[in-house]
C-alpha cells in the first residue's frame, strides 16, 4: 500500500510539472509535444496506482473496551472491602456498597476528614476511624496505576477491629494460664510451708523448721526472679536509633556466641550480602536480639552432634533489610508457631519462657517483625525484616 501512495504522489507532481511546461513552451511545438507525453504517462501511473488503492479494502476501526461484565460489577458490589478511586482534579469515587456506607450517616463522624486519611500515597498500614460506634481499627492498601493516561489511586479498607480484638482476647487467655501456672508453682509450696511452721515451731522440731524456712526463702526468690523476668517482657526500653553498618555488628555477635557453641562441638557462620549493609537501629538492642536467638538454637541443639548456627544478611524484595537466623537443631512442633512468642511460654525443662517474647517486643519496637519460618533441612529459622 506505501508503494502505490508513493507511485501515485509522484505522477501527480509529474502531471502538474508537464502542465507548467506546456504553459510555459506554447510556442514550442517540439516542447508541448513532450510535455504531453509526460503528462499522459504520468496519467496513466496515478491512474493505475489510485485503482489498486480503491480495491484494497479500509482498514477496521478498532475493537472497543470491553463492557464491564455484569457478575463481576455485582461481585465488586458485594466486596467486604470498601473501595475508592482518587483522580487529581476530581472527587473521590465510592466504587462499592461498602465503601459508600461507610461514609453515610451513622458511621465516619467526619465524612471529609476520613477520605482525607484515605487519600494517602501507595503503601499499607493501619489506621484508625472515628466512627460513631467508637473508634475502629483497619488496613488501608494504596496502590498507584495508570488508565488511559490518567493517574489514579485505588484504595482498599478492610476493618480488623474484631478480629484484633480476637486475637488479644487469645493473647491474653495464654499469658494469664502461663502467668498463673508459673505463680501458683511458688504460692502453693509457700502457703503449705507458712501453715505448718508455727506448728514444727511448737514441737521445737528445728531442722525440719529450718528447712521449710530455706524452701520458703527459695520459692519467694523464684517469684521474686519471675516477676523481673515479667517486667522486662512488658516495659522494653526504648530504642536510641542511629545508622548502623551490620558488618561489625554481626561479626561482633559471631564473636560473642562462638565460643559457646566451638565448646558443644559446632560452629557459627556469618554470611552478609552486600558488606556495605546499613540499618538504621539501636545497635544494643538488635545485638541483644541475635543473642537471644543464637542462644535459644544452641539450647534446642543440646546433645545434637555438630550443631551449626547460621547468621544472614540480605535485601529482599522491596530493597527491605532481611535478617535470617537458623540452626539444625529440632525446629519448632507443628502447632506452636504462634506460641513460642507468648510471654513465659516454654517447652523446654528448666527454661523461662521469655527469651523469644523479648525479641519480639525489641523487634517490633526497632521498627521490624519476626517470625518462625520452616526451612527444608529442618532445624528452627527465625526471620528479621527491617
């Protein structure tokens, strides 16, 4: 088709040329003459290449956009989501049912400043709504995409407020069995002893009096270790921030926790990735977090032939700061994943239960989670995003 628009653009311009110079060689019988032939050829070009032109068939317009399918309109509709659009230059748009009852009379006490708290960059987090049923808690979800050249946020609002109240009231039932398991443990032998002292006292049977003041003493310092123990799960202090290079960080926790596990047969391995790596931490409190860890792995490992610890530092998806520390010891039961950060939960004889619940409680104060991953070759896997 180019050719035939190409043929036919020159013949025109051949025609008009022959046209000029017939007009101006009218008294040039040999010229005119030449001017004709010229022109009756250049004719028979355009002529030839308009024909095939006209034959070819016009292109087809293009498809239109699709219609939006009916289910899926009635299915948005029906999301438990509250959807909006935002579009510069525009109102906000309700894109659903739930969307829009929020924002009718009876729920947001300030309909305005509830879209303006909507209206926010890409990303996700909890927020907070005054509603008149009291404040409630939800997620939002930005994200930011392009329709027809034209910039547009869709956001995404999902109440939590009774499911986060679930799992608090969940939370708490753990914390207080274990609380009231680990005080009833010392105030039962206690309460025992200080009945029968006066007694023994009466009898003047001194050694077994001096000895169930011992126990008393004994149990009373327990409680007494208990309740520090508690204190330091639930008042953490807070974090000082600085930019924090995690090489000398981590080769400094190796330096710490090797011995402990060179002395069990094992080893600890550092792996960071780049070495140039800077977290902006309370340097203190993440170290102590990497010991806590490395001391529970050696602890699960007890009796285990060449236990190995393994400390790694990568960037994930998201240029976030991925933390990795794992063991080939035992890894955690299936079922008590969520558990083993309960405040004084243990499987362990012996142990206090509170090891992982600090880590949690500085992790998540340092700006970062924590959680219980299962690796392949077995063994425990904790993971630190920052």
């Amino acid at each position: 088709m180019a050719s035939d628009k190409a043929r036919t653009a020159v013949a025109a311009l051949m025609l008009a040329a022959s046209a000029a110079g017939a007009g101006a060689w009218w008294d040039s019988p040999r010229l005119l003459v030449a001017c004709a032939l010229v022109g009756l050829a250049a004719a028979a070009v355009g002529w030839a290449g308009l024909t095939r032109l006209a034959r070819r068939p016009a292109p087809l317009p293009p498809d239109p956009p699709p219609a939006p399918h009916p289910d899926l309109d009635a299915a948005l509709q029906h999301a438990p989501l509250a959807l909006w659009r935002f579009v510069a230059g525009s109102p906000p748009l309700a894109l659903n049912a739930a969307a829009r009852r929020l924002v009718a009379p009876g729920r947001a006490v300030d309909p305005a400043a509830l879209l303006a708290l909507l209206d926010a960059g890409p990303g996700r987090r909890v927020v907070t709504l005054p509603t008149e049923h009291g404040e409630e808690r939800a997620v939002l979800a930005v994200s930011a995409l392009t329709v027809q050249g034209q910039a547009w946020r869709l956001a995404a609002l999902a109440p939590i407020e009774s499911e986060l109240e679930t799992e608090a009231l969940g939370a708490w039932r753990q914390l207080v069995q274990v609380l009231t398991h680990e005080i009833m443990n010392s105030l039962t032998p206690i309460a025992s002893l200080a009945g029968s002292a006066p007694a023994l006292l009466e009898a003047g049977e001194h050694d077994e009096l001096q000895a169930a003041l011992a126990t008393l003493a004994r149990r009373a310092a327990h409680l007494q270790g208990f309740v520090e123990r508690y204190r330091s799960v639930s008042q953490p202090p807070p974090p000082t921030l600085a930019d924090t290079p995690l090489l000398p960080l981590l080769q400094a926790v190796q330096r710490l926790v090797a011995p402990a596990w060179e002395a069990a047969g094992g080893t600890v391995a550092l792996s960071i990735d780049p070495e140039t790596l800077t977290l902006r931490t309370d340097a203190a409190q993440l170290e102590q977090v990497l010991i806590n860890l490395a001391q529970n792995g050696l602890q699960a490992c007890a009796g285990r032939p060449a236990p190995q610890l393994q400390i790694e530092a990568r960037l994930s998806r998201g240029a976030r700061l991925r933390l990795t520390v794992a063991d080939n010891g035992p890894g955690v039961a299936p079922g008590l994943e969520q558990r083993i950060f309960t405040p004084f939960f243990t499987t362990r004889e012996g142990g206090s239960g509170v090891g992982l619940a600090v880590v949690r409680q500085l992790v998540h104060g340092l700006g970062g989670t924590v959680r219980h991953a299962r690796r392949p070759g077995g063994g425990a896997c904790f993971v630190l995003t920052f």
